[in-house]
C-alpha cells in the first residue's frame, strides 16, 4: 500500500518526502534510443535519501486510503521503512515492480533506481 500511494502522489506532485527515508522526485525523460531499443517518454522517479523533509503529506494521504487515523497511518510508514531497510541490508536489493528497486552500494548506504521500460528493438 505504500508504494501504491506513493506513485498515486506522484501522478499529481513533483515530489513526496517519507519520514526516516527521504524524498522521491518525478523527473521527465525524453524518448531514448539506445542500442537499438526505442525507450518510451516517461517519468524518472530520484530518490534522495539526505533531503530534510517532512512527511505529514504522504501520511495524511495514506491515513485516508487506509481508512485510519494519522497516527496509526504514521506507525505503518515507520514500519514499512525499517522493514524495508533491514530488507536491503539482508538481501542487498529490494525492487518493487513498475516503480524501481532499492539497493546499497559502496558509495550511499541506501540507493533507489528506476529501471527503463523497453519499447522494442528498431533497426538503426
């Protein structure tokens, strides 16, 4: 449910700040063509973990999708995030399907990625 009301927020906002994991911005990409395969127009979702925020919005948000109240909307977020970050730290990468996967690497301890929807190849 969260990743559900995060991309609901996203289709009208330019971005949503999480409590305890940090913002996510849509970014518009032109169409691609990259070895071949045609990439569609599309928004990029960045994600930038040390951005100061406050998440009432996207707790306000969910508290009405799940029909409860803020502070019980407001302990599901922070369960979701400290479960979702012992995941990355246990399995070192955590995808969400059509929105990206969360993974660490060497250089930023939580990193967030959109992966490109593939049109099709065309001949060049």
């Amino acid at each position: 449910m969260i990743i559900q009301t995060l991309i609901e927020i996203l289709k009208t906002e330019e971005s949503v700040f999480i409590n305890d994991l940090g913002q996510f911005s849509k970014h518009f990409v032109s169409a691609q063509l990259t070895d071949g395969v045609l990439y569609p127009p599309q928004y990029h979702v960045k994600f930038n973990s040390k951005s100061d925020g406050n998440g009432f919005a996207f707790t306000l948000k969910l508290s009405e999708k799940l029909q409860k109240r803020i502070p019980e909307a407001d302990g599901e977020v922070k369960k979701w995030v400290e479960e979702l970050k012992a995941a990355v730290l246990n399995n070192k990468s955590i995808s969400f399907h059509n929105f990206g996967t969360f993974y660490l690497n060497r250089f930023h301890p939580f990193v967030f990625t959109v992966k490109l929807h593939k049109i099709g190849r065309i001949k060049t």
